[in-house]
C-alpha cells in the first residue's frame, strides 16, 4: 500500500497532517461512526407499522393472533419471506424480532441436545470450534466466546471464504462444528459468496457428520445498486449435494422496518426445523403474532419487500456515494488506504497499513469521532495485522457524515505519515 515518497515530501505531508489534525481537534466534534443502525428516516419509511393491524386481530386461517400458539410464524409471513430467504415457507420459521436471538439459542440447543445427524450432545465433547471467515461480524465472535467455541480463521476472498482453505479443515477436524457465513453484502466488506462457493460449501467432505453453515443472510434484500446481487440458495443446493441437513438459514427485518421490533427467520431442512420447534417449545408458548400480521399487512408480499428496499436505498445510497467520494478526494493516491465500495449492505470496510488502524481509531476519538474499535472485525477483537476499521454510515445525517469522513481521513494521513517518518 506505501508509495516511495522523498524526505522531503514526507517532511511536508506529515507537517499539513499535523496541522489538519489540530484544526479537526479545535472544531471539537461529537460523532459516532459506529453504529450499524439505521437512521431515523430509514425507520419513518415504515411508520404505518405503528398504526397496524389497526384493529384486526385474526390471521389468513382465522388464527387469533392475539393469543398463545402458532410457534412456526404466521404462514402468510413465511410465504413473503421464503423469497426473499430462498427458504420454502413450510421449512421457514418466523419468530421473535433479532436473528441474532435464533443463532444464540441454535448454538445453545445444539450445545445441550442432539443435533439430527449427531451422535452427542457438542456439550459432551471435548473440544468444539467453528470456522471464522475474516474480516466478520464481532457478534457472531461474541457468541462463540460466551459458548467456550474455538475460532478458527479462514480469509475472505472476493468470493467468500478461501474455500481451499474451508475445505482442507473440515474434512480433516471433526471439531469444526461450524462456520459463520454472511453470504450477501458481508459485514464488513460487502462480499457476495459466488455460485461456486455456494456450491462447494454444500457439497464438501466434513469430518463432522453434524456439521452445520450458520448463514446469516442478514442483508439479503439490502441493496445500494441498481444491480442486485443474486447469491446462490444455500439450503436447496445441501440438499442437492445430499447434505440436506447442513444448512441454517437466518434473516430479519431487522434492516427492512424496525430494528428493535421487526421480525426474524429460520429456514433449514425439515428434520433441523422440527428439532428447533421441539427446542422452542419448551422455553414459548407462541411468537408475537401480532407484529408478524403488522408486517404481513405492511409489506404485503414479496415485491412490497423489494419496493421498499428501494425506499431504504433512497436514503442509504447517498451516505454510501458520500463516503467514497470524500475518501477518494482525501486518500485516493495517497497509498495509504484501500476501502470497498459494496453494492449492498450496511458497511464500508477501510484498510490501512498495517500496524496503523489502533492509532486512527485513537487518533479520531480524540478528535471527537468514535469509530468501531479497531479489531472489532476479528475474533478476541485481535486484528494480527492491525489493518481494518470497519465504517458504519448508515445513522449519522449527510452533513454530519461528511465531517466524520472528512476527519477521518486527516487522522489515516496522521498515522500513516508519522508511521512513515518513524
Ligand atoms: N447479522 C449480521 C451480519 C448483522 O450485521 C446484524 C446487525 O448488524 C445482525 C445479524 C443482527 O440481526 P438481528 O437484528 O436480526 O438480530
């Protein structure tokens, strides 16, 4: 990423850094990059959920929704999102309102009671781990703490993860139980899993018999292009592959309507959803059903999903063009940073040098603009390299999008220079 530059010219550029920095110090600025949450425009667009089901209280099949029962979801809700989720609605289960909930308690119930295809309990085994394409979701690394469950890296690829490398370990360690994937607009870097890896997920050698994908479709519907992205269908090709019990898929509204009171998804093999259903029934009598009959009548079907999506892009494209348009203007020659530039999603992944990325959070903060802590992207928040910062543009406003960028890039030319200058 370094460019030769002559003494002198470093002398110069870090000299205008220095002074960059202490005039974005002196503006004394209160902003926060970190948040993937969306604004408070993206919320209004789904505003009428507030005044929905407006009185009416009874499902397609009559079902009161007022009451207990019901624990697979509304069938008219499933059937919106089985498109959107590449799931068949009757394999698809709509739950509670965080995704993130139904991967914790699928670890938890596949830690404490028998997976279909498993011999034992993952409690009763020595050791358990799961594979950990980096960059990731700090998230889905928190959960495998919290659950004592190895993490094992694997890099990303414009294509997913380094599938030589995916395939090589878990043909050879029965104690991969796992991987986390975020097939589409990846947290963080935007990647879209090709037809190939799709594939070769679906169809490779496990030493595990009760291996499972944690799938985590969290962006499928999210694009920033006019150009969607279409991935492969994880669920129909292991079943294709004759692995049909290897794929768990999950997804929300939590980024279509509200992300405190939207609605998430689980799909996978009908064996998989009958030994999650079994789970479930022990700890709910029923999910809120009301708010999943709000969303029916909210989104009415799948093209009401995609035009509103095209509603949410309105308001998320422009922070995205702003983001890359202030990076280019302030970094692009420089050689120090690359960043992405994602057709969809929620995030902008920026790459400095390396051993740099600390320095520029710390430098930020001191100037007033908080980033996602550098590491964040790595399992045990440890980034060996030192190199990503994950950008969150979704929550702040333009303007103040601008100035946090802006900033931004006079602490990457802070770090970098004097990295440079030793
Ligand atoms: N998965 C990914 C990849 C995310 O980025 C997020 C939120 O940022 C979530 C899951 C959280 O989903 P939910 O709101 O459905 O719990």
């Amino acid at each position: 990423m370094t460019t030769e530059l002559s003494p002198d010219a470093l002398t110069g550029l870090l000299e205008r850094a220095r002074q960059d920095y202490q005039d974005l110090v002196g503006r004394g600025l209160s902003l926060d990059l970190t948040r993937g949450k969306p604004a408070p425009e993206q919320l209004d667009l789904s505003a009428d959920l507030l005044s929905l089901p407006g009185g009416r209280h009874t499902a397609a099949d009559g079902t009161d929704v007022r009451n207990y029962g019901g624990l697979q979801g509304l069938p008219e809700l499933r059937e919106i999102f089985a498109e959107v989720l590449q799931v068949p609605a009757g394999q698809l289960l709509a739950a509670g309102n965080s995704s993130l909930e139904l991967m914790h308690d699928c670890l938890v119930h596949a830690l404490l009671s028998v997976l279909p295809g498993a011999e034992s309990r993952w409690v009763d085994q020595e050791r358990i781990a799961f594979l950990c394409p980096i960059p990731g979701y700090d998230r889905h690394f928190a959960l495998c703490e919290r659950f004592g469950i190895d993490m094992i890296q694997v890099p990303m690829t414009a294509e997913g993860p380094d599938m030589d490398v995916v395939e090589r370990l878990v043909a050879e360690d029965p104690a991969i139980k796992g991987i986390w994937c975020v097939p589409k607009y990846s947290n963080p870097d935007g990647v879209c899993y090709s037809d190939a890896t799709v594939a070769r997920l679906a169809s490779m050698n496990t030493a595990a018999a009760d291996f499972r994908i944690f799938w985590d479709n969290a962006y499928a519907a999210h694009h920033l292009t006019d150009e969607p992205v279409e991935t492969a269908g994880l669920l129909a090709a292991c079943a294709e592959a004759g692995n049909p019990d290897r794929a768990f898929v999950f997804g929300s509204t939590s980024k279509i309507t509200a992300a405190g009171a939207g609605v998430a998804f689980f799909g996978s093999s009908p064996a998989n959803v009958q030994w999650l259903l079994g789970n479930n029934a022990k700890r709910s009598i029923g999910p809120d059903k009301v708010n999943q009959l709000r969303h029916v009548l909210f989104l009415r079907d799948a093209d009401g999903v995609r035009a509103h999506m095209e509603r949410q892009r309105a308001v998320l494209q422009p922070k995205f063009e702003t983001v890359a348009r202030i990076l280019d203007a302030e970094l692009g020659g420089t050689g120090l940073a690359t960043w992405t530039s994602p057709k969809g999603g929620y995030f902008v992944t920026l790459e400095v040098p390396d051993g740099c990325a600390k320095e520029v959070v710390r430098r930020a903060a001191e100037a007033g603009i908080v980033l996602t802590p550098a590491g964040a992207t790595h399992p045990y928040g440890d980034d060996p390299r030192d190199a990503v910062i994950r950008i969150a543009p979704s929550y702040p406003g333009l303007a103040e999008l601008e100035q946090a960028i802006e900033g931004l890039a006079v602490c990457v030319r802070l770090a970098g220079y004097e990295q440079q200058a030793g």
